[in-house]
C-alpha cells in the first residue's frame, strides 16, 4: 500500500506541477514562462519526486513507464493494475484541485485552457492524428530507454532522477507544438476528465494507445543493446 500511495502523490505531484504550470503560468501577462517553462516544470516533477519516493515505489508515475518496465524484465505483471489505478486517481485528484484554483479566475475556461492533449482541431499546432501518433510513440520509446539506462545496475548511483527528469524536459520541449506532450496516459486522463471536454475525451484513446505502444518498443530496444545484468 506504501507503493500504491508513493505512486499516487507522485503522479499527483507531476500533473498539478506540470499541468499547473502550463494552466496558471504559461501566458501570465509579461512574466508567462511560456512552453520551456512548462517543460522544466515536468521535467522538475519527476525529478523531485523520484529523489522522494523513488525508494518506496520506483517511481514511475506513468502507466507507460510501468507498462514499459514490465516489457523490460524489471516489474512484475501483477502489480501492474494497483500502480496504474494508483496513478490515474493520484492525476485525477491534482486535475480537480487545480480545476478549482484556476476557476477562481474570472473568464477562466476549462474547456479551452487545461493542458489537454489533441491532434488535429486539439493540436497547439494544428498537427495531425499520425503526426501526434508518430511523436508520442517514438519520445516514449526514448523515454523508457533514458530510464532503463539510468537505472542500471551499471549506471552511476544516485543520477537516475536527474537523467529521467531532463530527458522528460527535452520530450516536452520538442512535442508542446504537436499534442500539448502527453507520454503519459495519467496525466492525459487527469484533465480530459476534469475539464470534461469532448473533444479531449473522443482523442483519449491515442494517448493511451501510443505511449504503451511507445514504451514496450523502447523496452524492447533497450534489452537488445543494454546489458544482461540489468
């Protein structure tokens, strides 16, 4: 249960930071710490948080991330679901404060203004379905190779936290444009849900789909090149 509950205020952690930051600070009139400021702030979450309760639950805070150290040899298949319930509640939970925070700004629109995840219509950028299918398998495949690597056994000690956070950083400053950045089907959940936005909530299924499907690649790839004492 300590695991479960680590997993929860960890991915609590990483939506009401990340989201928060891109919900209450992104476009703040002159002071806006605009997409690289949202990015640091992602990244800045996991990075905290796994120095936190990295020990208790490893820290994934992502149903990929779980998914994709399952495919990688290093979770078991049965605590799967209790981590990814644990970390769509946790994400689910710092939507709704955050929801109540920013509604205390007048003109405040959940609908149009909640970190949401899209393609087409629901792209920053306008950009495509497969374009938003193509950026989150490939940085999510990269993303668990960066953890898997940094948690090796032959790894340095102790600089995991710090290589995930940055590599979260650098997949955020490369995808804000194309999908709002998801890897994380949690953190998708989390406000599609709150915001209660249908377009957010009929695109949902791609921000599941691609970064589990994005994650077992990655894994695969690292358990080819990385080393059998992993």
């Amino acid at each position: 249960m300590k695991a479960y509950g680590a997993e929860f205020f960890g991915t609590f952690w990483l939506v009401f930071g990340g989201c928060g930051s891109a919900v209450l600070a992104t476009a703040f009139p002159e002071l806006g710490i605009g997409f690289a400021g949202v990015a640091l702030a992602f990244g800045l979450t996991v990075l905290t948080m796994a120095y936190a309760v990295g020990h208790i639950s490893g820290a994934h805070f992502n149903p990929a991330v779980s998914i994709g150290l399952w495919a990688g040899g290093r979770f078991p298949a049965n605590q799967l679901l209790p981590y990814i319930v644990a970390q769509v509640l946790g994400g689910i939970a710092a939507a709704a404060i955050l929801w109540v925070i920013a509604s205390g700004k007048v003109g405040f629109d959940s609908s149009h203004g909640f970190a949401l995840n899209g393609y087409d219509a629901g792209s920053p950028g306008g950009y495509s379905l497969f374009s938003g299918l193509a950026i989150e398998i490939v940085l999510t495949a990269f993303f668990l190779i960066v953890i898997l690597g940094a948690t090796s056994k032959r790894a340095p000690a102790g600089f995991a936290p710090i290589a995930i956070g940055l590599a979260l950083t650098l997949i955020h400053l490369i995808s804000i444009p194309v999908t709002n950045t998801s890897v994380n089907p949690a953190r998708s959940t989390a406000v599609a849900v709150i915001a209660g936005n249908p377009l957010a909530l009929q695109q949902l299924w791609l921000f599941w789909i691609a970064p589990i499907i994005g994650a077992v690649i990655g894994a695969g790839i690292y358990r080819f090149i990385g080393n059998d004492d992993d």
